[in-house]
C-alpha cells in the first residue's frame, strides 16, 4: 500500500474554500471502519460548486472533495466487509460532512457501503454516480406513486423528464424508455436530441419552453415527470401535469426557488414528490441499483459518460456549472 497518495482537498484559503491536490497518508483518514482503495469517482453537479468554490458544500475544512467513490476493500474492522470486496459510496455526506472519493484511499462506515452489483465494473458503477442512482430514485417514486403507464397501454400520456442531457436526465430517459415509458426529453441543447433519441426518448421541448412564467393551471400533457431544474421550470411542469399525477423532483440546476400555486395539487391533486439520495435508508439505495443492473443497457452507458484525471477537476467543475458537460463525467483518482 502506498505510504503516501494524491487527493483533491478543498481547505481554508483567506476565508474563501479553494480546492488543490495534495499528499495525504492513511494517518490523515478519518478512523471509520472500513478503509477502500478507491479506482474511482464522478463529477456531479454539487462537487462542481465544491471544486471552484462557487458552493458552500463542506462545512468544515480541510474537506476531501468528491460525493461517490467506487473501489476495492483494502481493510476492514467490520464483519460485513472482508478485502476484496468491491463496493460504492453514494452520498452519506462525502464532501460535506465527511471526507469524500477524490483520493486513492479512504476510510469509511460500513453501513454506506454498497456491493458492486455484478454487471458493473467500478468505472461503470461511477458512470452511474449520484446522479444516476438519484435518476433510479426518482423513477421508482414515480412507479410507486403507479401513475405513469407504458407506452403499449392505449392512451398513455408522456412522462417528461428536464435538464435530460445532464447527469441525472440522461438516466432517467434510459431507465423510463426501458420500462416502456413513453419519454418526452426537456433539453437547451439540439445538438444532443440524437444522442437523447439514442437513449430512448421519443420526442423533445426547448428547455426555454419550460422557463417563461405561464398560468398556474395549463394543458394537462404529463403523466408524470422527473425534474432536475427546479425553479420556474418545476413550476410549469407541475402546471402541466396530468390530474393525479406525479413530478419527482431532485434538483435545482435553474434554481432553488419554487415561485408556484397550489393550484396543480388542489385542482388537479398533483403531487410533487422530494427525492433526496444522500441520507436515502439502504433498501431504498439497493432497490435503485437494482434497477440500474436489470435496465440501463451497457451501451447506452457508455455513450453517456467520458473519464477523465483528478487533476483536471477545476476546469471540469466549472464546465458542469455552466450546463457544458453532456451526461456523466468519471474521474480517475490515480491520474
Ligand atoms: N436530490 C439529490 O439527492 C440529488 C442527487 C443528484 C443531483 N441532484 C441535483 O440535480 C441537479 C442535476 O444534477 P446533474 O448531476 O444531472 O447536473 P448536470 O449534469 O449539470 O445536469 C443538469 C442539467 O440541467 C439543465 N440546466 C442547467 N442549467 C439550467 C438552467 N439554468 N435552466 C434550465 N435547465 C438547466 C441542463 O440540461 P440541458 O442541457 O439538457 O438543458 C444540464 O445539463 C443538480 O441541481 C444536482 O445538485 C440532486
């Protein structure tokens, strides 16, 4: 094992988090229980604002950056984890609270661990990440909610998902197009409606469609939607939604603010359900990657995501902040 490692740590600059990578040994861990040699983490939106320091996403510092991480047990006080396990932390408060996946070693709880299901490698479990999890999420509350119906049942409405060509989206689309879903794409970008069609989704509205305030009741066209925006394009999409229908909602890559009515859930009792992946209880996080296992096809995996160096995470975080990168981005803690 190597006396000393590289990883990404955000620390103390004037007042100001700012973000570099350093040399840490295993004595600098925190002293959890199960300690991973990690291949690999991703690029979420929320690392983005942690890695430029736009965000303020750790609360104490110095912070390893990095919410997910994907390795290989290397020793373990625990009797559920033995080495060689291959295993995933999504979430649990890496990055915030507790440090995160942007090293080649870390020290972990082992009640945040996740067994690698078998059809993924640790590059394709982090493909997948927090974003894609959360997109498993959000499509499981939408099929418990039971409003969404597949395409093959005469009159099935749409099932809309926003902000598709991000991390989140692009799951999504792939997950409900393999149930059968009929998948309508919200994205700013034309450029990506091939490589959207290519995941499943089978039509497609301007994302500025969805950003211009309309009135609080409007055509009914969603069955049920997967929304990672947030703001006034949540707000249009609940207006938009079906009588009895359901919008799950996880992000606010257009805002924290929800500048609606109640009008939808009264008139129409449209429900808008939170989903929140990071403190979300292991059976629901099994259930999630269980899904990814039996319905996110290996090629439209890797169509969806790059790899690319630790070192490169400054610029990448500001990519992914400005709505630039197109699915999911894997970082290589070793590079
Ligand atoms: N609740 C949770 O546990 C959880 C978990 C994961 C992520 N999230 C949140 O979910 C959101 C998406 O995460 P992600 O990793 O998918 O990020 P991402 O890859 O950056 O995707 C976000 C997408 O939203 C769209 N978008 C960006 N800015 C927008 C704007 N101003 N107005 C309208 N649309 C805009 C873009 O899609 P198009 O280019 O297609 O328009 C962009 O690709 C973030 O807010 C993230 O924090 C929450």
């Amino acid at each position: 094992m190597a006396d000393t490692f590289t990883a990404f740590v955000i620390e103390d600059a004037d007042g100001k988090p700012k973000g570099g990578l350093k040399p840490l040994t295993l004595a600098d861990l925190p002293d959890h229980d199960v300690l991973v040699e990690v291949a690999y983490s991703t690029l979420n939106y929320k690392d983005g604002l942690a890695v430029t320091g736009k965000g303020k996403i750790a609360r104490k510092l110095p912070m390893v950056g990095g919410i997910d991480l994907a390795g290989t047990v290397a020793e373990s006080r625990s009797p559920d984890w033995k080495p060689g396990d291959k295993v995933i932390v999504n979430g649990w408060g890496l990055s915030e609270t507790q440090w995160g996946g942007y090293t080649r070693f870390q020290r972990v709880k082992p009640e945040w661990l996740t067994r690698l299901p078998d059809v993924f490698s640790l590059e394709e479990a982090m493909a997948i990440g927090t974003a894609g999890y959360t997109a498993a999420l959000c499509v499981d509350a939408l099929e418990d909610w039971g409003v969404i119906q597949p395409a093959s049942q005469p009159g099935a409405k749409e099932v809309l998902v926003t902000g598709a060509a991000g991390g989140v989206g692009s799951v999504a689309v792939a997950l409900l197009a393999k149930a059968g879903y009929p998948v309508t794409a919200s994205t700013g970008r034309p450029e990506t409606h091939e490589y959207l069609a290519g995941l499943g989704a089978t039509s497609f509205i301007d994302r500025a469609a969805l950003l211009e305030k309309g009135p609080p009741l409007q055509k009914e066209r969603w069955a049920g939607a997967v929304d990672s925006v947030g703001g006034i394009t949540l707000v249009n999409v609940l207006s938009q939604t079906v009588w009895g229908g359901a919008v799950a909602a996880c992000g606010l890559a257009g805002g924290a603010d929800l500048p609606g009515t109640v009008l939808p859930h009264i008139l129409r009792s449209v429900t808008l359900i939170g989903v929140d992946s990071v403190a979300a209880p292991s059976d629901r996080r099994d259930r999630a990657w269980k899904r990814l296992a039996r319905h996110l096809d290996k090629a439209h995996l890797k169509a969806m995501y790059e790899v690319q160096p630790m070192s490169k995470l400054p610029e990448l975080g500001a990519k992914i902040l400005a709505g630039q990168v197109r699915g999911r981005v894997v970082i290589d803690v070793a590079k």
